[in-house]
C-alpha cells in the first residue's frame, strides 16, 4: 500500500506565503496599469527619421493626457538609444522607438543589449520597406542598370549607411554578396546625413526608408531606383521592388514600434498596445502614419513578440551569407 506523504505545517505555511506574495504581486501591476501613465512618457529615438514616433506620440498625448516627449539618442546604429531605454526604469513611461535595427544589432551580437532579453514588446505601428536611390549623376536608370555599372567598375561607388549594424549598411554588403558586385560601404552617423551624403554627390547610392527617399525625389535631388519589400510600396507604387528585378533574396524589410524595458508588468505593456491599436483604427492617425508610408499589421503583445523573433531570424539567416567578420568590420 502505497503511503501518502503530509506536508509539514511549516511547508504548508510557506506555500501558502508564497502564493499569497504571488497574488500580491499581480494585483500590485494590475492597480500600477490602471493609474499609468503617471508621468510624462519619454520616446526615445535612435538613428531612424522620428515622424511616425511623432504621430503615434500625439495620440497617446491627447489620450492619456501625459507630455510624450521625443528624445533623439543618434549614433552607434542605435545602441546610444537602446541602452538609455534598456537602463530605464521598467514602469512603461521610457519607450523605445524600434526600428529593425535593433534586431540586425542582436544578430550581428555587437550590441550590449540583446533585443529580445532586454526589452518587451508594447506596440507594433506598422511595416514598410526601404528604396534604393542614387545621386542624378549617376547613369543607371534600374536596378540592372546599376548592378552592370558597378560590375564595370569595381571599388568605384560608394554605397551610404546610417552607421554601422543597420539595415542600409546590411543592404550594401547584400549588394556586394548576392549580385556579385563590389561597392564601397560608407557610414554616416543617421539617416539625414547619409541621405545628405547622397544629394551631395559624395556617395552614389543608399537604402533609405522609403518616405525619406519619397522626400528627396519629389525635389530631385536622388533617383529612385527599387523598392525592397516582398510587395510594391503604398507609398512609391510605381517603383519595381527588387524582387521584380530579379533578385528574389534581395528582401528587407522595414517595420516600426515600441519596445519596453525587459521587466516591465505585463498589464502595462498590453494598456500600450491596446492603446497604440486604438490610435491605428482612427482615421486621423491612420490617414498620417499611410501619408509616411506605414502599413498596418494589428498584432497584440505576444504577436508582436513572435513578429520580433521572426525578423531577427531573417537578418541572422542574410548576416550569414554576408559573412559576420565581414559586417562588423564596415565592408573593410
């Protein structure tokens, strides 16, 4: 006959402790989500344009009726921004403005944050893609025009980034690794001063998110070239995307959002993504974030989380094929 072992009253006591510090807890973040915001929210920005943080910021603002404050944190591909949120206190009111490249940072593993350990995520705003443009001087006037022209001289264009680990100086290094050409790799700081570095003629080409390139183009000071999502953009509908030009690998997407410190209670981050959905579903703000090119992928927080893993996945899968050393190195 088998014997039944009792529990100690002293075992039974610290069970029962423990669970009631458990549910202590709980409601302690449920009340903590009902009175947040409490204080102004501080959206930081790394090296990315920071116009759909703006929109999506004002909504929250006139929602909630906290100050929502755009911080810039520009440099080091966006590592400066991200250790300033990672660091921050883990109660929602400090926000990373997300970009893909924080998942290219964790991939490269030259980031002192790892994306998916030290940050929830709060909202996805939308997704978009990246257009190639090149400075008017430059003949080509396609994709396969520019590929030819760069196997014709090799070493001889440059190609911008907005640092080191993002997705343009990724886009670069894929240029040189699936068409087989040879382009020189040159980062800027951000985005605004490798665009600047293109319209200037001091390097021929760069892979801008496409409403910085829309911006540019409607002045003619670049020529756009492709798009590089799976699908034509909303915003530049008449470009062909790259896949059209025969390079179905040639694939990068673009995607924006915000991202919470790691430890931040989950009712806190689900009261942010409730709320950033709720902006996306009001005409005014979904007329703007479609006037800055985004499109919209309603996720709540763990679709939004699996959105993340799986975007960190592609970049590691082409960081491979480019070859790590060689990414880290700036294309040197």
């Amino acid at each position: 006959m088998t014997k039944v072992r009792r529990r100690s009253p002293s075992a039974s006591r610290a069970i029962h402790a423990l669970c009631g510090a458990l549910a202590l807890l709980a409601s302690a973040a449920v009340a903590t989500a009902q009175t947040f915001p409490s204080k102004p929210i501080r959206i930081i920005v790394g090296p990315s344009p920071d116009a759909v943080a703006r929109v999506m910021g004002q909504h929250l603002h006139d929602t909630w009726g906290q100050p929502v404050v755009i911080e810039a944190r520009t440099g080091a591909g966006g590592q400066i921004a991200a250790t300033t949120v990672a660091g921050a206190e883990p109660d929602g009111h400090t926000l990373l403005f997300a970009t893909p490249s924080y998942t290219l940072n964790t991939a490269l593993k030259t980031a002192y944050y790892d994306v998916l350990r030290d940050f929830a995520p709060a909202g996805l705003i939308g997704t978009g893609s990246y257009t190639l443009v090149v400075h008017p001087s430059v003949p080509a006037k396609s994709f396969a025009e520019l590929v030819a022209l760069a196997k014709s001289q090799p070493g001889k264009l440059n190609c911008a980034s907005a640092g080191i680990g993002t997705a343009p100086h990724i886009a670069c290094e894929a240029f040189n690794r699936i068409p087989g050409v040879n382009v020189v790799h040159v980062p800027y700081r951000n985005v605004n001063e490798a665009m600047s570095g293109v319209v200037g003629n001091h390097v021929q080409m760069f892979v801008a998110v496409s409403l910085v390139a829309q911006q540019q183009m409607s002045s003619g000071s670049v020529r756009a070239l492709a798009t590089s999502g799976t699908k034509r953009s909303m915003l530049l509908p008449d470009l062909p995307t790259l896949v059209e030009s025969g390079y179905p690998n040639l694939v990068l997407g673009s995607w924006n959002g915000f991202l919470a410190p790691a430890r931040t209670p989950m009712p806190i981050l689900e009261k942010l993504n409730g709320e950033v959905l709720r902006g996306l579903d009001q005409p005014q703000v979904k007329e703007r974030l479609l006037m800055l090119g985004q499109e919209f992928l309603p996720l709540d927080v763990a679709g939004f989380r699996a959105f993340i893993e799986a975007d960190l996945k592609r970049w590691t899968v082409l960081i491979e094929a480019i070859g790590r050393e060689r990414l880290v190195s700036g294309g040197q």
